[in-house]
C-alpha cells in the first residue's frame, strides 16, 4: 500500500500543470506537473526570465 492509500492521507494537489509549444502552438510537449513533494525553490529575484548564464546561477 502506497502513503497515498493510507486512511486519511490526500494526495497533494499539483502546484502547476503545463505544457510548452515550442513551435508556435501547432503541437505540445507532454505536461509536466509540479506538486509540494518536489519542494520547488522560490525565485531569488523577480527577474523574468531567470537568468541562467554560469555569472548569475
């Protein structure tokens, strides 16, 4: 039996379901879903889009 199916345990509600097009919306990758067991970091500034360059990771 998983922690899911324990008596009284729900599972967690996803946080963000999304699915990107990288070709102008004609088709789209598969959804990726983020839920609180993946513990997701919080922005360290609100700069949009993150920098990624090796400088500023």
């Amino acid at each position: 039996m998983s922690a899911a199916d324990e008596p009284g345990d729900v599972p967690a509600a996803p946080l963000l379901t999304i699915r990107v097009s990288r070709d102008g919306g004609r088709s789209y990758g598969p959804p990726v879903t983020v839920t609180p067991e993946d513990k997701p970091e919080p922005m360290a500034t609100s700069q949009w889009p993150p920098c990624r360059c090796p400088q500023h990771r």
